[in-house]
C-alpha cells in the first residue's frame, strides 16, 4: 500500500529527528475515523485497513517514520531536550489545496526521547483530542485535526490501568518554538539555517524576499500568535500547558492535554492538575503568547542581525507591541460578541462592566453570549438572560446601556442578531459533558462521544435535539481539574 507520502522534513540533517518503527499492538480496533478530513486527505479505508493503517500495525510502503527532536520551556523552566516521547510522524500527504499536512501517530510506542515515559496513550486523553479539535476546526480556529482512533486492545498503566489507543493526528506541520530553541540551545548555527529555510519554504514564502528573513518569520509567527491566542480567548478556551514546545510555529493550536472550556467566567479560572500556581490561567494566556515569542526570538538573534545589539533591538520592535495589539483585537472581537459593528468611545468600559458582573455573578460564559443574542433580535429574552443572574448582580443597569449604545449602532436587529450567534456558539465541549464521555469510553461506551462530536460539527447552530448538551453543569457537575494522561 502508497498512500503518496512526501519526507520534506525528513530531509533535513539527521540531528533533526531519530528514525523510529511503531511498537505493534495486540488487538487495534478502529473508534472513529473523520470521513471528511480522509477525504481531504485523498485517503480512503475499511475499518479493518484503518485499525491496521493507525495502529501503526501495518504501515504503508511509502511511510519513512521518524519521531521530532526539539527543546522546550516547561512551565518556565527550560528542558534542553524533550522530543516526541510518544509520537510517530509517517510523512507528509498534499491535501485537495496542495497543501502538504503531517500524518502523526500519537501514542504508538517508545522513541528514542520517551525519557521515563512509556511511549503509549490512554483512550480519555486520546477522544479529548479529536473531541476539542475538531470542535476548535468548527469554530474557525487554527487547529491541529484528529484522523481516526484506534484502541490497541492493551492496558496502559497510569494511576490504574486503562484502556490503550493511539490517535492520528493532522498538522500543517510539528514545528515548533521548541524545535527552534533546540539548535540554539546547541549554538548549531547550519541546523537553525536550515530549519528557518525549511519552516519559511514550508508556510511563509514571502519572508524569503525580506532584508532579513528571521526578522520577517519572528513577524509572521507574533500575528499568527496573536490572532489564534485572542480567538482562544473569545470563546472561554484555556489551552493548559502552553510551553514552548506546545507552540507550533504554524499558528496552529497544538497539544490538547489539560485543556478546557470556562463554564463560569472567571479570568483566574486553571484547569490543568499540574499548574499549580496559575502560569497559564486564562487570563494569563496573552503574556504568556508573548513570553513564548520571546524565547523564539532569542533563538533567532544570530539569524536576525549579525550585530546582536541590532538584532535585539529589531525583535523588541515586533514583540513589544503585542499586547497593545492584542487587547486592541480583543476588543473588536467582544464588540462583535455583544452585537456592535465596530468599537467607540465608552465600548472598552461597557465590556468591563459586563465580564465583571459576570464574574461577581458566576454566570456561564458561553450562555451569557448566547442569550444576549437572542435578546438582540428579541427583547422579551431577556427574562432568560437575567437568570444567570441573581437579583442585585447589576445586570440590569448594564442592559440598560447595552440598549442605549445598540439604538446607536448602524444594524439592523436581525443583522444584529446573526452576527452574534456567527461569534457566539451554542455549543461547545462542555466539560462535564466531555468527562462523562470519556468515562464510559473506557467501559466501551461511545455514545455520548459520537453526540458530542455530531453536534460539535456545527457548534453555531441552534440544534434543539441536543439542547441538553448546551446546559451548564449543576454544581455538583462542575470540572475542577484535567489531565493530559501522560
């Protein structure tokens, strides 16, 4: 079997990766294969083929399997070697855009960088991937996308044993800020060359005609940054762990391990069992972007600039005004949330005023979006709003300004109306939703999977036969903590 893979990165110098084989597994069974991405994809398989083909069981002839190395800061200390301790890249396919997308099998067995680990991936952890992923495709966001599941028919052994699988993962690429800190960390000058020519040939051609290329790449990747990291924000989402090396240098949203969705608004709010002072709390998310930029600026410095005064002095001009011109997008995008074509005088102040009522109140995120966009088109739901609020939360004053800027805006309330559910989901992957689903994946039981990936697909539509996966969670509901199951 030809699937028609290319190895540009396999072509790169051998210090880039190690050559690696997957470990077979006893009983591979096919859980979900994403019809439409194969397609995309040109690829096209029976259930038995695909078990064999995403396992890692059978490979085809054309596959040249390798695991990535890279470095990395984790939580704010620096790993000079990291790698993928659990990842399989078998080649690149040339989607239906010419676009060349990697092929990567997580969870397929040891490589070379596992370290301690056990090279394997548990199916909770596996369905949270491919559920948040490709509910962060239908939401218009850059985003990694998940192929196909296979479970292994093998233990792999955490806290307790649990069901194996392996996830096939679909990227623009696995380059990451870490694989550039690597060679840095390295002082190897010709392999940092050849990763900026590879990285700009790959996804930003036109940096090659600037006075300085790494200039113009460190320029792409901060907007890319910038506008993936801000659209995060607008729909409640914390990544969990955003360390170096789970920044892709594509723009893409990499690594789902602890990651949520906010229920109650609160800017503290951390989802991750191992951040246990904050460092990547939602709010913290914009710094934390820039932080990261920073690190991949001091890798590109010699490349920058043969001066390093110089080539300092020019990376501070990209990344010191980040955060200006992230709050200046996220303004435009909560004014699009709360139904306004455009910012003005007064909307920064508005929008304070809502998110903290929101918060004092503990009213839900994504519902309070919603509601509003109904109220938008229909007064009268207002009453529906008002109940995620207790009396006294202020809610009502700040409906009362809302209606005054509104009769200002130049909408209609219809127009008004469906470009707030265009920015406001009804659905999304509701935390206690997901938990429910992966626990009784692990008993065999996907039927709240497969809801959850159905009415997902379209997470803007009103979809009344699965209103019940629109609900907040009652208290005792509630998701405190996730886990990335390594």
């Amino acid at each position: 079997m030809r699937l028609g893979f290319q190895h540009t990165y396999a072509a790169l110098p051998s210090r880039f990766y190690a050559p690696v084989t997957p470990t077979p597994v006893r009983d591979p069974q096919l859980v979900v294969f994403n019809t439409p991405l194969a397609a995309e994809l040109g690829l096209a398989a029976g259930p038995a083929e695909a078990a064999a083909l995403f396992s890692g069981n059978q490979l085809p002839e054309d596959a040249n399997p390798i695991s990535m190395a890279y470095a990395g800061h984790q939580f704010g200390v620096f790993v000079p070697r990291l790698g993928d301790g659990r990842a399989i890249l078998l080649g690149e396919l040339e989607d239906r855009h010419g676009v060349l997308r990697d092929i990567q099998l997580k969870g397929a067995g040891l490589t070379p960088f596992s370290r301690s680990g056990d090279g394997r991936a548990v199916i909770g952890p596996m369905l949270r991937e491919y559920l948040v992923s490709e509910a962060m495709h239908a939401f218009g966001i850059p985003t990694t996308r998940s192929l196909a599941i296979v479970t292994t028919g093998e233990p792999v052994y955490r806290e307790q044993p649990l069901p194996g699988a392996i996830l096939t993962r679909v990227a623009a690429s696995h380059v990451r800020v870490g694989t550039f800190q690597y060679f840095a960390a390295r002082a190897d000058q010709d392999a940092l060359r050849a990763l900026l020519d590879y990285v700009i040939g790959r996804h930003y051609p036109e940096a090659r005609e600037a006075d300085s290329p790494a200039l113009a790449l460190l320029q792409e990747v901060t907007q890319r940054q910038l506008v993936l990291v801000s659209q995060w924000m607008l729909l409640g989402f914390i990544h969990g762990v955003m360390n170096t090396d789970n920044m892709a240098i594509s723009g893409e949203t990499i690594d789902y391990g602890p990651c949520a969705f906010m229920d109650q608004y609160d800017p503290r709010t951390v989802f991750s069992s191992i951040d246990r002072n904050g460092r990547y709390a939602y709010t913290n998310q914009p710094a934390i972007a820039q932080w990261n930029l920073a690190r991949l600026a001091e890798s590109l410095l010699p490349l920058i600039h043969s001066d390093s005064e110089r080539a300092i002095e020019l990376a501070r001009g990209v990344l010191d005004p980040f955060i200006a011109q992230f709050d200046a997008r996220i303004l435009a995008g909560m004014c699009r949330k709360i139904g306004l074509a455009s910012p003005a005088d007064g909307d920064s102040a508005l929008i304070r005023a809502l998110l903290t009522t929101m918060q004092h109140s503990q009213a839900d995120f994504t519902l309070t979006f919603r509601l509003l966009a109904r109220v938008a088109e229909e007064p009268a739901e207002e009453s529906e709003l008002r109940k995620l609020f207790p009396e006294a939360s202020g809610i009502d004053a700040w409906l009362r300004d809302w209606h005054e800027r509104v009769a200002r805006d130049p909408q209609s309330s219809a127009d008004r109306a469906s470009r707030m559910r265009a920015a406001n989901p009804a659905f999304i992957p509701r935390n206690h939703r997901v938990e429910s689903a992966l626990r009784a994946a692990e008993s065999g039981n996907y039927s709240l999977f497969h809801r959850l990936v159905a009415v997902l697909s379209h997470p803007y539509d009103e979809q009344p036969a699965m209103a019940d996966l629109a609900k907040p969670p009652e208290p005792a509901e509630r998701v405190l903590q996730t886990f990335c199951g390594t």
